[in-house]
C-alpha cells in the first residue's frame, strides 16, 4: 500500500525528470554521494518530532536495529560526522521511506524519491544560500510547468516576531506550526487556533496578524527594518539584515521576480535555523481557471545550523544550507500532461530493427545485429527464426524505431543491405 | 553493518561504471522499470530455499506484514503477473538486501546493486539466450577487466547426467548444489560429499565424475549426443540440441571464443530450468601470478521458465531468461584498480571557476556566474566575499577545474573577462 511498480513508460518519464535535477545540480559543482537505505534506528530518533511515529522499522532479526530513512538530509548530516566532513556541496537522489496515508493521484506515497542539493561549511553569509534559491529557480523554469512563485522567510524573523507580539519563547514553535496553515486556511482560523489550542493571548495574535499577512520584496524588508519594535529585536534584525543581503545577491542572479518575501511561511520542520523557502506553481494545467491557484509546493528547503552539531560527540557544528525537489508532484504534474497531450514517450532507444523479408535468413540476421551492437549502435531483432516483414515492421511503428535495416536474398548475394526508413517507407541500398 | 556510504569519489566511479552497464542493456533495446525495496512478505517466502533466512523483514506495525526484497528476479517475476504482461525485455539497476555474513574486502555487502537484464515471452528457442551471453561478453570486453571465460551448462543435461548414472529424481537437487562446488574444490572432496553427505553410490558418484569434469566446445557437445548413454535420456539430448543450436547462434555472434561448454557448473539457485552461464575473469591484477587465477563469478544467469507461473492464480508460465552482472565484485576490482594507479577520478565535472583577483568584487561575481548557468555552463565559486586569488586557483588545482574566468577591476572597465587555463596558466581576454 502506498508504493507502485513504475512500468517503462513511467521509468522513461522518470528518467527524463531526475536527469534534468541532476544535471542543474551537476552544472553548480555539487558532488554525488549514496548512502545506505538502512540506517541505525537511534540515528532518526528525535530528528522528526511529531512525524517520528511515521518511520519504518526493521524486525528485530538478531544485531543492530534498524530503520527505513525517512529523508535524505538526516543521513547527510549523519554522514557529515562519520566522515569528519566540514565542507562539501553534495547532491543525492535516493527513495525514502514514510508510514505515511498515502494519498496516490496528489503525488504522495510511502516510498518515493527525494532529490536533495545541500551546502555545507562556514561561509560569509547568504552566498550559498542564494544559490539554493538560483538552483530553484532554474530547474522550475527548465522543467516548463509554467509560473511559480519562490516563497522566502527567516526563522529568526518569524521568532524575533513573536517576541515583539508578547509570545514566550516556549510557544515559538507551535506558534510557528499554526503559522504554517496560512497557505491552506484563512487567518481566522490560524487565529482562533493560535488562541484555542496553542493559548496565545487574542491580543499577542491579533499583533502576529499584522505581520505574518505581510509579503512583499525588497521594500517591505526596508519598511520592516524601520519597524520601532522589530528593529529593536536582536534577532528580528539580524534576520532582516540576512534577507536584505539575500535579494541584493538575487538581484544580481536575475531572479527577483519570482521571489516573495512572505512572512507566513514557517516550514514544518524544526531543525532549521535560518532562511527558509518554498516554490509554488501558480497555475493549474486546466487554463479554464481564471483565477491562479496555488496547486501546492514543488521544492523547499533552508538553513540547519544546528543538525550536524546533534551527531557530534563534541557538539562541533557544521552549517548548512539546503534544497529538496518535490520530484512526486511534479512528476505527477508531468504525467497527467503527458497523458493529456496524447504524446507517447518511448520507452528504449532503439535505433534500428534487423529485419528480413524471407525464411531461413536468421543467420545473417545474428551476424549482422552483432556487427551493429559491437559499432554501439542500438539494435533489436524480433526472437523468432522466420518472422513476417510486415510484423516486423509493424513493431517498428509500435516501439518507435525509426529505422529498419533490412538483408533478404538478394541483399546477400549483392553483399549490401537495404535501410529503411520507418516512418516514409524510403529505402535505400548500402 | 555490512553497508556503506558511498563518499563522493566512490560514487562518481560507480557512476561510470552502472553507465557502462545500462548503456549496454539500451544498446539492446531493454527498457528500464522500477519496483518497490519493499514487497509484501508472502511475496518472497519460498522463492530462495534455504537463504530465505537471510531476507530482511520488517517490523509489524500494522498493516501489511513486508521485507526487503532479496533480487530482482522474483520481483520482476511478481511484476510480470500483477502487470499481466506476457513479454518484454527489460532492466532493473537497484540495491538489493541479505541479511549475509558480511565479506566487504571481497565486495560482499548486505545492502548492493544488482544490475539485471532479463528476456520474458515465448520465443524461438535459444535466441534470447544467447543474446544474454552476447551481452556479458560485451559488458566484461568493455570494462577491460582482462581475460575471461563465460562457463555454460543446462539443468536438462546435468539432470540426464544423473539420471543416467543412476541418481534417483528426489536428489538431483542435492547432487546439484554439491557439483556446484567443483569450481572451489577439488573433485575428491566432492565425491565423498555426494557419497557422504548426499548419500549416492560410489558407482553412480564415479561415473558423475567422469561426466561434471568435462568441458569445451561444439566437439564435446558432438560428443556427449554421440554418448550411448546420454542420447538415450530425453531431457540430456533436448538440452544437449539447445546448446548445439546456442553455440551455432555464438559462433554468428563471433564470441565462443570466451564460451566454455562446462559440466560442472550447476548455480545456486533453484529456479533455473534450462540453459545457465556465469562469467569468471582469469588473471588477477598482479601479473607476477604466473598460473591464470580465478578471482570468481562476475556475471550469472540463466533460464527460469517456472518463477513467474508461480505467482500466477491459473498457473499460467511465461517463459524467462536473464543475466545479472555481479556490480560489487568489478567494482572492488576497478576500485582497487585505480587506487593502484594513482589515478585521481574527478567528482565533480564543474568547468570553470568565476574568480576574482581584488576586494569587493563579489557582485562581478554573482552576474557572471549567473550567466554562465543559465547558459548550461557547469560553473562555480567561493563563497567568501573576498576570497585571495591564490586560494581560488588552488581551489581548481585541487578539484580539477580546468578553467578560471577572472574578472578584475581592469576587466570590468574594459568589458572583458580573463580566462586561464589552469593548468598551462596561459590567459586569453575576451
């Protein structure tokens, strides 16, 4: 429940996705790593929160006890220390694994892929974390799933934010989480919850409104600056002054456009430290909408300071910054137009079929497919010893190769062979 | 335990090298498809014999009780049924789990690749076969691993073997397992385990002998259909014609050269039902060793025409074969290999550093290499703000960037940029 097989038209489409990631995050120098899909169950403990009760575990079959990996960047940082890595750009594409409720045609399943670019190292500030956002920003245009918006936000920010508001500091957290709901539910309700459920005053969230519904660029960075309490807030400031860094390096990638200051988003997770950020598409494939909508996030990712520091005896931290790829959803956004568009994506590279037009030729059919795998050409031949031109050319047309190479009697005694090419039935001897 | 990271330099070589693999099985109009590392429990039970003890299970956590799959084999055999799909050509490159007595040195892990290929549907006899010995000869020539033999039997003829040496049905399984040893120990020790162990006669364990040492080409395969004997059984003789045809469909193929005919190779598995192969590599690395050394199977395979009508509610067969290349082992030997060499693999395939050769430069920076991604060029930079020219070449030096794009406070007044060959150290402006 809650995994697929991928037939080959799946895997070839697959295929497709994950090599244009992986060429985006070969193209910024990061560098491959694998790590095992077995990980010491002690590892994740404690990483997740709430989420920890999703984790698969191994049966206790004798030796170490073990679990699924839940995400990528959890053994990265576990990688980190036992390599006594401090520095390394590093990329990783591998399944991961979730006791999830799978919710299948939105993309979200119980093992699926992540597609992971982190940065770490001690570095001046908002350099490699602007790259992350440049790296976003290239795969979505490259992938053509039309416009999306890069949501960025500082956790120092959202912090320094509720202190102004009078929360105390132990309610950072689930205060940042009901923030998190205000890109699926109205203010009202982040509200009455902030109030009900997590016991904010209905003044400190009234004060949060004001701020967490603010989204903007550059200027309203400045206008925040200026704030008379935020600017007085140690973090809030600093945060602010990292953002300001962070759209100045965006200006100069070019990339402003598509980026959103957005006080609302929180992200889930609580190991991050810094920047945080979010792409979303903004329309839906079916153009009758008038209205764009957001059809939900396809990257995010931000800065976790502190999670390698927690796999160091010594506590040493390795700062990092990092960006995930929602490679489901948008693969399934991809299927569902490829399925609309009625192209069907071939599923080998063939290049070309041996054929022959009449019996008793399969030894010159062997001999000749021989010579062409040992050219490295991409060659098939139909495993019967006397197969009917007319169904090997029809598998031509079914599988997409384009070309039939074709050795009768004739051919054979002239010593050439007759090519033919699928789609305009021209042939020519050679 | 028994599992590893794969640090960049590993991986970038196992990059290269499952490359070479895939890009063979495409070359042969295979197409990819994927399948979960989970499987239903009841889905491997029963399919390994005795190494059923070694398959990973997971824990109850309600819902479906699953393991970690052990092959690829029986997952694709899985596949074909629940697909209902009767014929396809296909490869799988995925990790596989055994919950085995670790041998790391030997590349022996719990958690490795397997690379497989593998032939389903009802075809003219021996064609697919050969294709699969074709195919391993290709993949091994191309690695340049040094010389090698593939070693190729039929369970029909070593089944007619015992059958005429008087080994009764019930132990040919037995008897098979411990012919399978004559590649490790000498036929002495062989013998008293069949009359020990396995409980055969003398007479019928000598006679065995004469026939399981016994290896070589078309002559032998002329002369074992000659056998009074051996001709007289039925399963022996089909199997005894099907190689005949196999070496013929070789011989066109131009590869019997590598081929070795071999009674004593029996494999492990329970599965196979017709034609088995497994490919060894004769010389070690060091050429001091004066005798060719085997250094074990690298490649295996075989015909199980059975495994997928067993997953099949009406029993229905679809006849398969299939080879699977042993990844782990070659890549030990490539790793070692370079090691020795000193021959230092790249892990990254960035192709120009974006330096600068003053202060305060760092905006120069950003534009450029901003347009060098967006122009498709694998680009990168330190992420220091001021970083010395020195340590921005070293940086190529030790990475093995080959170029460096400078720009300096001359070149942005000229409009220019510098670039430098970092290993020449010759400089062109443009």
């Amino acid at each position: 429940q809650g995994t697929r097989d991928h037939p080959p038209a799946q895997a070839a489409l697959r295929e497709r996705l994950l090599s244009a990631v992986v060429s985006c995050f070969k193209r910024h120098g990061a560098a491959a790593i694998d790590t095992p899909v077995l990980e010491l169950r002690e590892t994740l403990m404690g990483k997740y929160g709430e989420d920890t009760k999703l984790i698969y575990e191994l049966q206790d079959q004798g030796g170490e006890l073990l679990a699924l990996r839940y995400d990528l960047t959890v053994p990265f940082a576990r990688y980190l220390v036992m390599n006594k890595v401090t520095n390394m750009k590093r990329y990783h594409v591998a399944k991961v694994y979730r006791r999830d409720n799978p919710a299948t045609t939105r993309g979200r399943y119980r093992e699926f892929y992540q597609c992971d670019f982190d940065i770490a190292g001690q570095y001046d500030p908002m350099i490699p974390d602007a790259e992350c956002l440049k790296i976003v920003h290239e795969i979505l245009s490259d992938l053509q799933l039309g416009d999306f918006v890069i949501k960025v936000n500082d956790r120092r920010i959202l912090n320094g934010v509720f202190a102004v508001c009078g929360v105390p500091e132990s309610k950072f957290i689930p205060a940042c989480s009901t923030v998190d709901k205000l890109d699926k539910v109205p203010w009202e309700e982040v509200r009455s919850e902030m109030v009900g459920e997590k016991g904010l005053s209905p003044e400190a969230a009234d004060h949060i409104g004001e701020y967490v519904q603010l989204h903007g660029g550059l200027d309203l960075i400045e206008r925040l600056l200026q704030d008379p309490k935020l600017s007085q807030n140690k973090l809030a400031k600093e945060g602010l002054e990292d953002m300001k860094l962070l759209f100045e390096y965006l200006t100069l990638f070019g990339i402003t456009g598509k980026i959103s200051f957005d006080l609302s988003l929180a992200r889930g997770l609580d190991y991050y430290t810094g920047v945080i950020f979010e792409a979303v598409l903004l329309h839906q494939e079916n153009e009758h909408v008038e209205e764009p909508v957001s059809v939900g996030s396809v990257a995010g990712g931000g800065r976790y300071d502190g999670l390698v520091g927690m796999f160091d005896p010594k506590g040493r931290k390795v700062p990092c910054v990092g960006v995930s790829i929602g490679i489901e959803r948008i693969f399934s956004i991809l299927e569902q137009r490829l399925e609309a568009s009625g192209e069907k994506l071939r599923t080998t590279e063939t290049q070309v079929l041996v054929a022959t037009p009449q019996k008793h030729l399969l030894a010159a059919r062997l001999k000749l497919i021989s010579e062409l795998w040992d050219a490295g050409i991409k060659a098939e031949m139909l495993y019967k010893k006397n197969p009917k031109l007319l169904k090997q050319l029809q598998y031509c047309e079914d599988t997409g190769i384009p070309l039939a190479v074709i050795v009768g009697e004739q051919e054979l005694a002239d010593g050439v062979v007759k090519l033919r090419d699928v789609a305009t039935r021209e042939e020519v001897r050679m």
